[in-house]
C-alpha cells in the first residue's frame, strides 16, 4: 500500500508519487455506507433539479456529478469541477459518451471561472474542508448561484472521530494527532456559522453519522501517523502502534 504523509489534503492529488491512490480512496469511501447517505442527503437538499443546471465542485472520478445528470434530465445541465487534472481525467475516461448536459472542467474553488448567478444550484461534499481559504471559497459559491437557488455543503469535524478501543490513553493521543493532521479539522462544525453570517434565507442542518470499517480507518490514517512518528510529534514507537491497532 502506498504510503501518503497527508492523504487529507486532495488539494496536491497531481503531486503525490501516485495520484492512482487518491482514486482508489476515494472508490472505497463512496462504498461506505455512511457516504452514500451523505451524497444523498445533499442531492435533496438541492430540490427538485429537473431542467435546472448545477454545479459540482471537487468532483473527483465523477460519480456523484453523474448521479445529478440523471436528476437534471435531459433539459438541465451539470458542471463537475476538480483542482485535480488527474480526478478529471479518472472522471471522463469512466463515462466515455456522455450526455452533453454533464461537463467537467477544471477550476479552483477560490476563483470559479463562471459569470454570477449561473447556477440554479452548488454542491460541495467534503471539500471546503481542504480549502486554503473556506470564507473565498463560500463566496465563490455564492456569487455564482442565481438569488433562489440552493447551495448543499457537508464538511467532516475531524475532532468527533470516535474510536472504540480498550486503551483510553493511546487511543485519544493519535485521535488528536489524526485531526490534527487535517487543514481545516473544525469545518464541519463551523459552517452552519459560516453560511448563517452570510444572511441568504432559510438555512437547513442535517446532522450525518459515518461508522467506517476500521481496515478503511487505518488507510485513512497510516501515512499521517507515521509521518509524526518520524518527526517525533507522536510519543509512541513502531511497535507500540502496531499492537493498538491488533489489540482494539
């Protein structure tokens, strides 16, 4: 297994040894159940999208902006955007043929590349939290969503990955090393806030759960923790690491 010293930042996906790794994550993530719940939660947020265009930011191998073109119909229109020229590759080398109302572009979240109000509405799946700026990168969102429309964001608050493991003392060490590991490990927390200072009507919470597997875990995790391991930032050795993860 490849490992990646900062598998939580996607922002650097075409400058990682093997961007192939990122994709695969990203497959083995969609297949969770949890996720799955995520995307469609955030899907009906939106509305009804028959005849209405979207915008998909971070759209990565492209399956959830495919999900939207069958939900626009054959008179709307979805834009799947990803900072990642490797993601868009995966995403158009999948869908080979597709329809004209699905159209991937590369574009920086921070500087959107579309005129005001062009879309009916904006979808952003765990991806403000990897943005340098998010403040920009809601503003951005909201400049190019028509006065009516919807924007759906879901975020993960990295500080409330619960473990269940036998050693208490360990286990919170390297819970608070894993979040701390992330550029934005509160904006799950923090965007009801976010959005609500920007006064744009009727704001709806859906609070989500994910219960991932805990081999999934540890691929999330593996490259981070031994990064801090080498820099000396985790008290723990390779062998003591290595029985938490056998002894949970």
């Amino acid at each position: 297994m490849m490992t990646v010293k900062d598998i939580a930042n996607f922002t650097t996906v075409d400058g990682a040894p093997d961007a192939r790794w990122f994709v695969d994550f990203m497959d083995l993530a969609n297949s969770v159940p949890g996720y799955d719940e995520i995307r469609r939660t955030l899907a009906h947020t939106l509305g009804d999208l028959a005849g209405k265009s979207v915008l998909e930011v971070g759209c990565g191998t492209g399956d959830d902006a495919r999900e939207l073109a069958g939900l626009v119909g054959e008179s709307g229109k979805v834009v799947a955007t990803d900072l990642s020229a490797a993601m868009l590759d995966e995403a158009r080398r999948r869908g080979p043929g597709e329809p004209a109302r699905i159209e991937f572009r590369y574009a920086d979240l921070a500087h959107l590349p579309f005129a005001d109000d062009s879309f009916d509405g904006a979808r952003a799946k765990m991806v403000l939290m990897h943005c340098e700026e998010i403040d920009t990168a809601i503003d951005e969102l909201v400049r190019v969503t028509r006065t009516g429309g919807r924007i759906a964001a879901f975020d993960f608050d990295f500080d409330a990955t619960i473990v269940d493991h036998a050693d208490q003392v360990i286990t919170r060490a390297l819970m608070r090393c894993y979040s701390d590991g992330h550029r934005n490990n509160w904006s799950g927390r923090q965007l009801v806030r976010r959005f609500r200072e920007r006064d744009l009507g009727d704001l709806v919470v859906v609070p989500q759960t994910v219960r991932i597997p805990f081999r999934f875990f540890q691929m999330m995790t593996a490259g981070r923790l031994a990064g801090e391991q080498e820099a000396n930032r985790l008290p723990l050795s390779v062998e003591e690491l290595a029985s938490w993860r056998r002894s949970r």
